[in-house]
C-alpha cells in the first residue's frame, strides 16, 4: 500500500540494463517503506508517479532511462505536492543522468 510507503520506485524494467540490475530490484523489495512499481509504458508511469505524489510518499525514484525520468518529472511537475526526485539510471544512454554526473555504480545496493 502506497500510503505505508515513504518512497515509491518506477522501474522501467524495459530500460536498457534494467535485466542486469535484478539483484538491485530484489535489495530494493526488501526494504521496508518502499513501493516498486513497473508500470507498461509512458502512461502508465505518469499515472503511477501522480500515485505516489497524491499519497504523500517523500521521494519519487525513476529508475530507468531519459523517458522514465521526463514521465515521472512530469507527473510530479503536474502534482500539488512535489516529493523528492531521484533517479537510478538504467537506460541504455543516460544522457540526463550523464549530464548531471550520475554513475550506475554509485547506485549499487551491494553489502
């Protein structure tokens, strides 16, 4: 139940290396407080993203590429209250989470 949950995670699991990070979403589901999502497609994430806003969770995680994150933007853009944003980058060229000097490794949930 989102309202239990203080972050939601939208993930992509179409996004370029969304099927090399399984052990990234298996840590992920085994946190308490976290609510994964894998919405099919643009729509659907946006809808999802407006969820997680609406039921006051503190952040918002798009992890997958550009679009993933540009759906969960706007939907949060688009939301009276604005939680925090994150961004695991699993898409195939990044070029936002380049452009802001996000890594792959830095988001490594190992122990």
């Amino acid at each position: 139940m989102l309202a239990q949950a203080r972050t939601v995670v939208i993930w992509n699991s179409s996004a370029g290396s969304a099927g090399s990070a399984d052990r990234v979403l298996e840590r992920l589901r085994k946190m308490s407080n976290v609510a994964i999502r894998q919405p099919a497609g643009r729509s659907a994430a946006i809808r999802e993203a407006m969820r997680a806003a609406r039921d006051g969770v503190e952040l918002v995680v798009a992890a997958g590429g550009d679009g993933t994150v540009n759906s969960v933007v706007d939907a949060l853009m688009s939301s009276d209250r604005r939680p925090a944003l994150g961004i695991l980058p699993l898409g195939t060229g990044n070029d936002l989470a380049r452009l802001l000097g996000l890594v792959r490794e830095r988001f490594s949930l190992s122990s």
